[in-house]
C-alpha cells in the first residue's frame, strides 16, 4: 500500500530546501508519493499524510521566518490524527542547536500528533551535505 507524505520546509539559506528534495526523490523512487511545502500553509497540507518537518534554526533559537506562521497555526490545531517526522539541520558551535527542529516538534506534541520517532538532529559541521545524512536516517527509520 503506497504511502503519502507531506514534506513542510523551514529554511532561511536552502539546507532545508536541498534535504526536502533528496528525501522527495527517495519517497518516490520507493513508490510512495510525496508533496514539498516551501511556503506551507495547513490549509494547503493533507492531515492524513504522515509529515515530515524539515527546519533549520534561525537567529537565537527561532524558526526560520517561512514556517513561522505555519508553527502559529498549528498552535490553536487538533492534530491528533497527524503522524509526523521532524528534521534538524543546526550547527553545534551554537548553543540554540536544532532548537527551531524541537521547538516545532513539541508544537505538534502539544496540539496532539503523534511523532514517530525522536527528532533526527543533524550538526552540518559533522555532515556537511545533510541530504546525505537525512536520506539514510530515512532509509534506516521510516522504510525499514
């Protein structure tokens, strides 16, 4: 049974952006069928599909201004029949690493989705082409 899957993208430089596409291109090379959000709005995402969330950290800890009105939405949102995925892209030399990544997982918590696994961090000075990195996490939690 083919899956489908909403790929929501916070990115301020285009990490995020390049990650969304390596893990589009897997999702459908697998036979399941994905849509990319660059600019995501709920009213435009399938609750039903399983989420990921693809974001890096901005500034001091914050969301990068795309996903920022959409992490607004979901704070007054049921999600209680949303299953979801949340990917960091950080730096640890920063003490805020992957905080806008928990920030957006502990948002859809709290508005009752389920994640389905623990927020996969990725330190960009330990993988500097994190499609790399998110793609085997990929290959390794959500096909196996």
């Amino acid at each position: 049974m083919s899956q489908h899957y909403s790929i929501i993208v916070g990115s301020m430089l285009g990490a995020s952006e390049y990650v969304a596409e390596a893990l589009e291109a897997e999702i459908t090379a697998k036979g399941d069928t994905c849509e990319l959000h660059f600019d995501p709005k709920l009213s435009d995402i399938n609750k039903a599909s399983t989420w990921i969330v693809c974001t890096s950290t901005h500034g001091a800890g914050e969301l990068p201004d795309n996903i920022q009105p959409f992490a607004n939405e979901l704070q007054s949102t049921d999600l209680s029949d949303t299953k979801s995925y949340v990917i960091g892209l950080g730096d640890t030399s920063y003490d805020t690493f992957c905080h806008g990544a928990l920030s957006m997982a502990s948002i859809l918590k709290a508005q009752g989705a389920t994640l389905l696994s623990e927020p996969h961090l990725i330190d960009v000075l330990n993988h500097p082409i994190p499609e790399e990195n998110a793609v085997e996490w990929f290959k390794d939690t959500i096909v196996a």
